[in-house]
C-alpha cells in the first residue's frame, strides 16, 4: 500500500499513469531562504574650503637729464581670501536584497526522508541587491538548478527574535527566555512547465529557557540551541504542507506520517535552573 501510495504522488507530479516504484523519482532543487529588507543608516557630512589669491605689481621709471634727476616707483598688492563651509546629518534608507545560508539543510533533510523526491544541490544566487533575486524562471532558465524536476523557491516573510525576562509569582526567580520565530513564502515550482505545483507559508519556532534566582548568576541562552529548533520545525512544516497539497491533486494522502505538533510533543524541553 506503502509504495502505490509513492507511485500515485509521483503520477500527480509528473501527469502520467499510475505506476508502482519502490524509490524517488522526483528531483527537487531547493533554494536558499530569500529575503528583502529595509535598512536605516546615519550619515553626517563635513565640507570646509578655502580659496586664496595674492597680486602684486610694481612700476619704476627714471629720468636724468643735464640739468635734472627724477626718478619714480609706485607698486600695488591685492590680496584676496574665500571660504566656505557645510555640514549635513541625517538617516538614508534602502532596500537591501539576498539569501540566508541557513534554515534549508533541515527542509532538504525532511524531503529526503519522505521517500518521494531526490533533493539536488543548485546554484547559489550569488548576485548583489537585485529584484533579479526572485525571478526563479529567469534562474530556471539559466541553468541553475541541473537535473532538477522542480524548484522549492522559499523566502523569509517574517524573522523575529525576542528575549524577555519575566519573574515568577511568589517566587524570587525570573525566568528568562530567548525565543525566535522565522515565516517563510514556498513556491513548488516545475522546471519543464514553470507551473507552480504548491504554495504554502510555513513557520519554524524555537526557544531556550533558563531560570535564575534573586541572588543573580552568569546568565547565558542558548542562541545555537534555537536556531537548530528553528531549522526543524520549518523543515517539518515544509514536507507537510508541501505533502498535503500534492496529495489533495490526487485525491488521497500519500503518506501517513505523524504530525509536527505530534514530533513536537515527543521532544523533553530542557530548562536549566541558575541558583
């Protein structure tokens, strides 16, 4: 049941018949994570210029005769001196484009272990601050992602860190929690068709918390620890929803496969206690 269950997603893929095969098919290219966003900088200018110039002139005659002597000088000196000076501050802002190295080994991981697709390495998108970054058709046509059948195009909609500190009623201990959330945009798009196949947002959340009491401690969250939850619960949620839709093409699910809140469930939070 397992395998015409494999064969029926790939049928809905590729638009052909029903047909039983034990392994993936389906190449799946995915990209790294891209993302757009405005940055504010402050500038302060300063301009100073002098200009100066200096004219001198002089002028002497003589004249001596028989029975006279004169003789005459004059001169003239017209200095000149400018300056100028400006000063400008403020803040200029600009759209700053590219891709997360990161967040995507998790995705590739879990679409691997659905047993439907091969993920293949593409190209990286190395170009600076350009629209250009999401044109995937343009990227698909320039051979970017070789050998692939389809293209997982995914970019950041939202990426927030948070860290609070909140104290813990009756109690002299604060509970200090560093937390990050990333929302992504996912386009399963075909390289033969252009037809985007399934779109979706899916979202990965992580945290670390530790406890402290009154008497204080050297405080240190985990940053690592919630990147790494991050990268795994966006991975999950990717290959679920990306499952879902497909499936839905072909009327029945392809897969039996436990839920992310169920994975989730399975996991022990671990909370360290500062004394």
């Amino acid at each position: 049941m397992q395998i015409l269950k494999k064969a029926l997603l790939g049928s809905v893929l590729l638009g052909a018949t029903l047909l039983a095969q034990a392994g993936p098919s389906l190449k799946v290219a995915v990209t790294d994570l891209a993302y757009e966003e405005r940055v504010q900088e402050y500038f302060r200018s300063i301009r100073a210029t002098e200009k100066s110039s200096l004219r001198a002139s002089a002028r002497e005659s003589e004249r001596d005769s028989e029975h006279s002597y004169s003789r005459r000088a004059s001169g003239s000196l017209n200095a000149r001196s400018e300056s100028t000076y400006s000063y400008d501050e403020g803040v200029y802002s600009y759209i700053e484009r590219g891709e997360l190295r990161k967040f995507t080994a998790d995705i590739k991981g879990e679409i691997v272990k659905s047993g439907y697709f091969k993920v293949v390495q593409g190209k990286p998108f190395t170009a600076k601050n350009t629209e250009k970054l999401y044109d995937v058709i343009a990227r698909i046509k320039q051979g970017m992602y070789p050998g692939a059948d389809y293209v997982l195009f995914g970019s950041v909609n939202n990426i927030q860190f948070r860290q609070e500190a909140n104290p813990i009623d009756h109690t002299d201990t604060v509970s200090h929690t560093l937390s990050l959330e990333l929302v992504g945009e996912f386009s399963l798009i075909s390289t033969r068709t252009y037809e985007v196949k399934a779109a979706f947002s899916a979202m990965g959340e992580g945290s670390d918390v530790k406890l402290m009491s009154s008497r204080g401690g050297r405080l240190v969250l985990n940053r690592g620890k919630v990147v790494s939850e991050v990268s795994k619960s966006l991975g999950e949620d990717v290959i679920r929803q990306m499952e879902e839709q497909l499936a839905a093409l072909g009327g029945e699910a392809p897969v039996q496969r436990e839920t992310v809140m169920e994975r989730g469930q399975s996991r022990q939070e671990e909370v360290m206690i500062f004394r």
